[in-house]
C-alpha cells in the first residue's frame, strides 16, 4: 500500500503539482449523492494583498464511475508532509493492524471509505 502511494503521489499527481489529474480522480460529495460527474471551470482570483492573480482549477471529468473515486482519492495526497505523515503512520501501525487482522481483512479495513 505504501508502495502504491507514493506511485500515485510521484508519477502521476506529479509531486502534487498535476491538479488536473487530482481534481479528476478525488472524491467531491455532490457526485457521491447524485451519481453525476461535477465539472466546474476555471477560474483566475487576485490575492486581496499582493494583487497576483491565480488559477484556480475547476474539477474535471471523472473518465468512470465518480464511485469509483471512493477508492481511488485514498491515494490522492495534498503534498509532500501529508504523503509523509500518512505513510510514517501506515508503517508504524498498519502493519500491527495487519498482522491482527490477516491480510485478505486488512486490505478489506484499509479499503473503507472514512
């Protein structure tokens, strides 16, 4: 699991920087309740004190199931501390869980959406 992760968090969230990809595949609520995929634009906001304008990314198309991001945003990291925090704390206590468990009820307990 920790292996898949960082994948995820490296090569296709790119670092954290590939917004596109992280707002396609994480899970948003309204779609959840309604079973349709929510897409939004972009927009540009001007910070209130420097004045620098900002993109803001709209969330894109989800290309399956919004379901389906149930599962799949459990990979979704919103930067480096958080991949790191979450992964030291899988290592240290997931693998007590784990052997408690068994490995087939582990991935089962680990797979929950929270």
């Amino acid at each position: 699991m920790i292996a898949i992760n960082i994948f995820v968090f490296v090569f296709l969230q790119q670092l954290g920087t590939n917004e596109k990809f992280t707002y396609a595949f994480s899970t948003v609520p309204a779609e959840i309740l309604t079973g349709r995929d929510v897409r939004t634009s972009d927009r540009i906001v001007e910070h209130p004190v420097t004045g620098q304008q900002l993109l803001i990314p709209g969330l894109q198309p989800t290309p399956f199931s919004v379901y389906l991001t149930l599962i799949f945003s459990m990979f979704m990291h919103g930067g480096i501390a958080h991949i790191a925090g979450n992964m030291l704390f899988l290592w240290i206590f997931g693998d007590n869980v784990e052997h408690r468990l068994g490995h087939f009820r582990y991935l089962i307990f680990i797979s929950l959406p929270v």
